[in-house]
C-alpha cells in the first residue's frame, strides 16, 4: 500500500507541470533540445484557438509525444510542419524569429520545474 501511494504522489509531480490548469497547462519539451516550453493558455485562452486546431492533425493528445518524432526540428518547423504550419511570420510570428518566446534554456527550464541547476528541487 505504502509503495502504492509513494508511487501516486511521485506520478503527480511528474504530470503536474504538463497539466496545471483548464486550457491543458504548461508543456515544457526536453527534445531534441532542453527547455522549450508551449502555453496552452496563450494559444487557448489569449489567442482563441480550440482543441481542434492543433490536434490531431499536427499533434497527438498525449502531452510531449511530438519530441518523439525524427523530425521534430527547427526544420521541420520552417517548412511549416509542427509549430511552424501557423508560426510561418503571417499567422503568427515566423518560428525563425523571437526565439526567446519558446527556447527558455537549461536554467531557465530547470527553474521553471523548480529544480537547481544541480537537478535538484529547491
């Protein structure tokens, strides 16, 4: 029973910052570079996108399961696959430009989580 809950409590921390609230919540991806992060809340909430504008045509419901994908690259992205098929400098900004917008970066990332630079929480 004790691992059982251990397990649960574990599980949630893991999922918690993937869902943190209604509109799917905070995605940060790991790969094929650390430390990019999609707001749900931006594209839901801010720009009035549903669901159904990104999944299942370009993503899967399943958080994260894109970086799995060979090609889920900045390449890919400029010839208008993934990010880049509304991120293509009309729709919305070219996935070439403002890179700050998604790249946070290792610290920035590992904060993000709480994490120290260590890999450690705070």
């Amino acid at each position: 029973m004790k691992k059982l809950l251990l397990g649960m409590i574990l599980l949630g921390f893991v999922a918690m910052p993937v869902f943190a609230d209604d509109s799917g919540g905070d995605i940060h991806y790991d790969k094929p570079v650390i430390g990019v992060l999609f707001s749900h809340a931006s594209h839901v909430e801010e720009a009035g996108l549903d669901c159904d504008s990104c999944h299942n045509d370009l993503f899967s419901m399943e958080a994260r399961a894109v970086q799995e994908e060979q090609d889920f690259n900045m390449l890919a992205l400029s010839e208008g696959r993934y990010c880049g098929a509304c991120h293509d400098g009309e729709m919305a900004f070219a996935s070439s430009t403002r890179c700050a917008s998604c790249h946070e970066g290792a610290i920035g990332f590992r904060r993000s989580l709480g994490l120290n630079d260590s890999g450690g929480r705070h």
